[in-house]
C-alpha cells in the first residue's frame, strides 16, 4: 500500500512537458483552395442595322434641322442689314426717288442713264453694274417706257430699282414675290418679307409696282394676254430642279400678248452639258434653254453675248454661287474669283408669235 502510494505521488508530480505549463501551439491545416468559376458570359442582341427609310428620315431631319438653323441666322442678318438700308433713306434720298420716280422719259436711254445714277440705289446694286450691263441688256430685249412687264423672280430688287422708274409714268412693272404673310418657318416667307420691305422703303419710287402673289411649287400668274414683256434673270436653273419649266412657259407664254417677248438672262453652262447635273450648279446649258422655250411655243428672235465672260470655267465646287456677288467660299480664293467676275451667262430674247391664220402668222 505504501509503495502504490509513493508511486502516484511521483507520477503526479512529473512535469506535464518539457516547455513549461502551456501546451505546445497546434498548427491549423492549411486552407482548402476552392476554384472561382466565373459566371458564363450574358450574351446581348446586336441592334439591327437601320432601315433605308430610317437612314433617308434621319438624313432629312438632320437637313430640315440644318435649313432651319441657316434661316435663322439669315433673318438675323437681314433685321441687321435692313435697319441700316431704312437709315440709308434720308429726306435726301427719298427727294432723289420722288423726282426720278415721276419723271416723264421720252426714250428708255433717258430713263435708264436716271435711273442708273440715282442716289435711292443700293450701293451694293450700283457696284455690279459693270458686270450686269442692264442698260445694254434691256435695250436688247426691246424694252419701253410704255410697256406692261413683268419681272419674275426680283431677288432682292436688282433689275426692280432700274425698271419701276423706266415704267412709272407711261407704263406698267408687276413682279412676282412670295406670301409674306405666309409660314413664318418657311423660307420662301423670308424672301417674300424681305422683297415687301424692300419696296415699302421707297414708295416715291415702288409705290406703283404691282405685286403678284406665287404660291406653290407651280407657277400661277393668271394675266393672261395682259403682257408685253416678261423678265426672267438667274431663275432657270432653280426651276429645272424643282421640275417647273415647263409650267412655268406655259404659264409665260399665256400671259404675253401676241407679239409679247419673253427676255432671259441665265447661267450658262458648257455646250452638250446635262441640265440635270449643272442645274445643280446654278448653270443650264444654252440649246436647252432654246429648246424648252420653243417646245412652249416661242420663237427665238436673238441672242447677245452682252453678258459673257469666258473667265467663267464653270466647274467649281460651291457652283456658280463661287463667284460674286455670293462668295460662298467667303474669305477663301476671294480674290482669284473676284478677278474671273460674276458668270458667263446666255442673253436670249423670244417672241410670242402673232395670232395665225391660214397656218401663217400674221405679219
């Protein structure tokens, strides 16, 4: 008994490990790597490529956007320009209309060389004079005094300053114009306002002009017989594009009076040139000109070359619209296309024939 006791005594008192009380530190097992798989890829559709409809919308909204943000900057300039054009009308200057507007001229070289040097003018126009040639262009057409004319596309009023005082006191001047009472976003009522303010700043001198009214892409003049002229500057060109000339002579030849002349001033593109594509650049070609208007029932009765210009070669990227007055390219080459002048252009006259009787016409 007393041996079994010291036994125990002795086992309990061993040292439980040779590092003291504490148990000797356990080593965690190492981390069990898990693979990361990654989630398959989503697959998205493609959009659809654009439709031809939805290619030819987007093309025309974008030029739609682009021709309303230019008229707005050209309504902003004209309000500009036409406040210093109403202040260019001093007391002076509408003296200067008046007397030229009532005068009596007994030849249209006296009422021309007045016109040409009065002081009403915009300066603008008087600089282009030289290129123009109205007095030498007029006379060929066979202008006077005492004719009922129509000037058909007046633009800004060129050939309207020479022509309302020409015909104020024996005569008679109708021009066409735009509605300008018509959609204040459509270009065409920008043009018919700016026209109407041209003639309003100087009644002494347009105050006897008649205004015809054109709407639509058609040409309407009802006047029919009434005319002994009609004037057609730059305008072919535009309307061989919208697809017009033929309304346009007939319309023409059926307000002329037997024996009336239709007179033409236009951009005049290379011989054998197709009229669809010069049109685009503001020219036409002259046999095709020639040919239109007889296939309307004209006859050609001249042509001039008052207003050539063999520096004119016709191929420029902006079109006729290179050249001045334009500048379309603005400060680029300005003076290389100041120096070549404005366009080599047909001057043509045609005639109405006289009533025919007997398959002849009336001499």
């Amino acid at each position: 008994m007393k041996k079994a006791t010291l036994i125990l005594i002795a086992v309990m008192s061993a040292p439980l490990g040779c590092g003291g009380d504490n148990p000797p530190p356990v080593t965690p097992p190492p981390p069990v790597e898990t693979a990361v798989v990654a989630p398959p890829p989503v697959e998205t559709a493609k959009p659809a490529e654009p439709t031809p409809e939805e290619l030819k919308k987007a093309a025309d909204d974008k030029k739609k956007a682009d021709a309303a943000a230019k008229l707005v900057a050209d309504r902003a300039k004209w309000e500009t320009d036409s406040q210093a054009e109403a202040a260019r009308w001093t007391p002076e200057v509408h003296a200067d209309a008046k007397k030229i507007g009532s005068a009596k001229y007994p030849t249209l070289k006296a009422a021309l060389k007045a016109a040409l040097a009065g002081k009403y003018r915009k300066p603008a126009s008087v600089a282009r004079d030289s290129q123009r040639h109205p007095a030498e262009t007029l006379e060929f057409f066979g202008l006077k005094p005492t004719m009922t004319v129509l000037e058909y596309g007046p633009g800004e009023g060129w050939y309207t300053e020479l022509l309302a005082p020409t015909l104020a006191a024996k005569g008679k001047l109708m021009v066409t114009n735009n509605d300008p009472n018509g959609p204040p976003e459509s270009r065409g009522t920008f043009y018919g306002q700016r026209f109407k303010r041209f003639l309003d700043n100087g009644p002494e001198i347009y105050g006897k002009v008649e205004t015809v009214i054109t709407r639509g892409p058609t040409p309407k003049l009802d006047i029919d017989g009434k005319l002994d002229m009609i004037i057609l500057c730059r305008e072919l060109h535009g309307m061989h594009q919208n697809k017009i000339v033929p309304a346009f002579l007939a319309e023409a030849f059926k307000a002329l009076k037997p024996g009336g002349v239709l007179g033409v001033e236009q951009h005049r593109a290379p011989e054998g040139a197709n009229p669809d594509e010069s049109a685009k650049k503001g020219y036409l070609p002259e046999a095709f000109v020639i040919q239109q208007a007889e296939a309307a029932g004209f006859k050609l009765a001249g042509k001039s070359e008052i207003n050539a210009n063999p520096k004119d070669t016709k191929d420029y990227a902006e079109g006729v619209w290179t050249l001045p007055p334009s500048f379309e390219l603005k400060d680029k080459d300005h003076d290389k296309y100041a120096a070549i002048g404005e366009s080599d252009r047909m001057t043509l006259k045609f005639v109405k024939p006289s009533a025919k009787a007997g398959g002849k016409a009336k001499k």
